[in-house]
C-alpha cells in the first residue's frame, strides 16, 4: 500500500468510513470507494439507476444488524462528505481518491485548487458559455471556472469511470450542469455518459446513451489548457 497524503482533513475521516465498510462487507477500500460512488450516483439519480444499486449492496453491504451494516456506513458516509464539502468549499472525494485509493498511480495526481483557480482566472473567455475538460479528474478545473461563470454548461471526460463518476457527482452536488463522460478523449471511444441537472425523473445526475449525448459536439466551446504533472 502506498503513503497516504491527504491536503485536507475531511477526506481521512471519510476514508475512515471506508475501511469500516471494507471490514463489515470483507472488501478492500478500493472496491468500497467504488461502489460508493454507485451508491451516491443513484441516490442523486431520482431511483434510474435502481437495478445497478441493487445489485451493487447486494454484496455484503445489507448483511448483518440495521445500523451497523455496510450500506449504513456508505450513508453514513455520504453525509459527511457533504458537511466536509459545504465547510470547506473543496474537493474531499477528489482529495480521499488520490491519497488513499490509487496513491497517484498512472500519473493521477490532481491539479492543485489553487492551481485551478489561477487558471480559471486566466483562461476562461468570455463568449463560449460551454466549457469541456477532457481530462477532468473529480471536476477542480470545472468548478474553478463555474465560480466566475456558473450558469455555463460543463463537460468533463476521463478514462477512469471513477473519475468520471466523481464528476458528475460534484457538478451535481454544486448545483451545475452539463455532462460527464466516461471517454478517452484520444481515441473517442466512449462508454458512459450522464448528464447533470434537474430532469423530470426528480435527480440532478442521469445516464444517456451515448449517442444521444452532446459530448464534445459543442460548435462554441472553450477547452481547459493543462499543465503535465510530473513525477517527482
């Protein structure tokens, strides 16, 4: 397992909460993390995404006494990375991802906040309204830019579903909208897309078939310019 390197101090509480559900449901952390993106993505999804959550708890996280379940830890959870995202205006589930579950594996080391903010600052014009970040990891870059110009429109594609997922999680708890997609933005090739807004199911985040998406179709799109990470 790799060091551990959280820059805020919500983000080891809620991976806490993980290894709790890792140690009632016998999964790794990482697999936990993952389903617990699921489990928020349907409960922001107005129940579209019920067959998938239900076959997702149930593996071990509805075994055992109410309250002390795994499914009652990932609720448990969910509320706290909501209160760490309000107190501190950052990205905790971005933050739990790359210092406790992949450890900056494949390059994954996330744009600084501050970064961000300073790019925003500088390379958002005026005239696009839409904004596409083609490598958006859990959304910094986006959210720096939606401070300035929040009622954009906002696409973030990655080739990690995770990533993807924690996207469209933090645009929708944000109050955005737009797209995510799991997508590699080199080949085009495409997996999942869902869309972030209020929609008539009673969500803020659904699931469309990719070739009814906007992707990347955008005429009047303003792209976010990256800085290569580099390995110290």
């Amino acid at each position: 397992m790799g060091k551990e390197f959280f820059t805020i101090e919500a983000s080891r509480a809620l991976v806490r909460l993980f290894d709790e559900a890792a140690r009632q449901t016998g999964h790794g952390r990482g697999r936990v993390f993952t389903d617990f993106l699921t489990v928020v993505r349907y409960s922001l999804a107005g129940q579209t995404m019920e067959e998938e959550y239900l076959d997702t708890i149930s593996k071990g996280y509805v075994s055992g006494n109410s309250g002390k379940r795994g499914i009652d830890t990932l609720k448990t959870a969910f509320h706290q990375m909501i209160d760490a995202m309000e107190d501190t205006g950052q990205d905790v589930l971005g933050d739990a991802f790359q210092a406790a579950i992949t450890y900056g594996e494949n390059g994954q080391f996330f744009t600084p906040d501050s970064v961000c903010q300073l790019m925003g600052g500088l390379s958002v014009p005026e005239e696009p309204k839409t904004i596409n970040d083609p490598a958006c990891g859990s959304r910094r870059q986006l959210l720096a830019i939606a401070k300035k110009q929040p009622h954009w429109e906002f696409t973030g594609q990655d080739v990690d579903h995770r990533c993807a997922q924690m996207t469209a999680i933090n645009l929708a708890l944000n109050g955005l909208h737009g797209w995510s997609a799991w997508q590699n933005t080199l080949t085009l090739q495409t997996h999942r897309v869902y869309k972030i807004g209020f929609n008539r199911f009673g969500g803020v985040i659904r699931e469309v078939p990719v070739d009814q998406s906007t992707v990347g179709n955008s005429k009047n799109q303003a792209i976010v310019m990256r800085i290569p990470n580099r390995r110290r």
